[in-house]
C-alpha cells in the first residue's frame, strides 16, 4: 500500500510547490548570485525538496503510528483430529448424543488494547446452538470475544500468541431428515474491521436423522 502512495507523492508534491509558490517567501534574495531570471526556478526546486522531505517524514509517522495500531488475527476452523488448513472447510457432524464439538486456531498479533475491543460473529442455524458460554445477541448471532482468547497476555501492550479452543455445539431437533448449512466467521465492528488483517475458513453444520 505504501509504495503506491508513493507514487503519487512527487505528483502531489510539483501540484502544491507550483500553486504555493507565489504565497512563500521568496528564498532566492539570499542568494546573489542566482540570475533574475531563474529566480522562480530556483524558488520552485527549492521548496520542491522542501515538501519533499515534510511528506517523507509524515509518511514514516504515518508508518510507525499504524505498526502500532495494527492487529493481525487468523482463524483455521478444523475437526477434532485433524490437521488445522485455513484452506479446508470441515464437515461438523453431530453424533448419537446430538452433540458435536468445533475447534479453532487463533493465531493473532497485535495491540492489546484493540484486540480486546474485537467481538467475533458466528451465526449458527436455528437448529444448532453453542453449549459453552456464549453470548448471543439480539440478531441471533453468536459472539466470541477476542478478549476471552487473550487473557492470558491481555496485560501486555502487544500480543503476539497461538491458541486451540474447542466450542461444544448442541442440536436442536427439527422434522428435516436433512440439517445443512455453511457457518462463516466475522468481525463485528466495521471499522475494526478495516484496522485488522483478518484470514478464516468457515465451516458446515450437519446432521442427519438417523
């Protein structure tokens, strides 16, 4: 993303020192020498490399201000047993206990701070539900707040960790013979949203009457 801006950065720059320049102070009368007639070139240039070096330096702050504000979270949804592969979407079967178990990888970085504000949505079918503590909220979905993942290291500015968590799901019979359906992960806020690099598979909920 950066070295596009940077692209358009010398563009900007020639726009704002050949519109600014007859509103500076003209730094040419300090130099003697300089002809009458390159007055305007020199003024030109040299307040060219001035922008330059102001926009450099607010591009790098810029920089360091979002390293500190960035967060990365990745999320493999797998199968008990089975080798986590953000590229596989598992099959979530229930058993003769109408129960099942879904696990997550949680692999995130960044600011504490943020990460702790970062609510997951998971809208599971009706006929499905989370056993564990989950909060569900109004729209029917159920959330995983990235705070419960991070208790652990929630006292540190900047987290950087791996965890495995398992979440016990239970059926809720219906008269279908057949109970699909395709369960994605999502991060709540939207503008959290924009501040996280954000990777998950998702997963589907099945169960068969038997």
């Amino acid at each position: 993303m950066r070295k596009y801006i940077e692209y358009f950065i010398p563009v900007l720059i020639s726009f704002v020192t050949y519109f600014s320049n007859k509103y500076l102070p003209d730094i040419s009368r300090f130099f003697s020498f300089i002809p009458l007639e390159e007055k305007n070139n020199f003024n030109i240039i040299f307040y060219f490399a001035v922008f330059s070096i102001f926009f450099h330096i607010v591009m790098d702050l810029l920089v360091i201000f979002w390293n500190k504000i960035k967060i990365s979270i990745s999320i493999i949804i797998y199968e008990k047993g089975k080798t986590p592969n953000i590229d596989n979407i598992p099959e979530i079967n229930f058993n003769s206990k109408d129960l099942s178990e879904v696990y997550f990888n949680f692999k995130i970085k960044g600011n504490s701070r943020i990460l702790k504000k970062i609510i997951l949505d998971l809208d599971l079918p009706n006929w499905a539900s989370f056993q564990a503590n989950i909060k569900c909220n109004q729209k029917g979905c159920y959330e995983i707040s990235i705070k419960d993942v991070i208790h652990r290291e929630k006292q540190n500015k900047y987290v950087e960790m791996e965890s495995n968590k398992s979440y016990p799901i239970i059926f809720n019979p219906t008269d279908d013979e057949t109970n699909s359906d395709k369960v994605t992960v999502n991060i709540k806020n939207i503008f959290l949203k924009h501040l996280c690099e954000f990777k998950s598979n998702s997963f589907i909920i099945k169960n068969s009457k038997r």
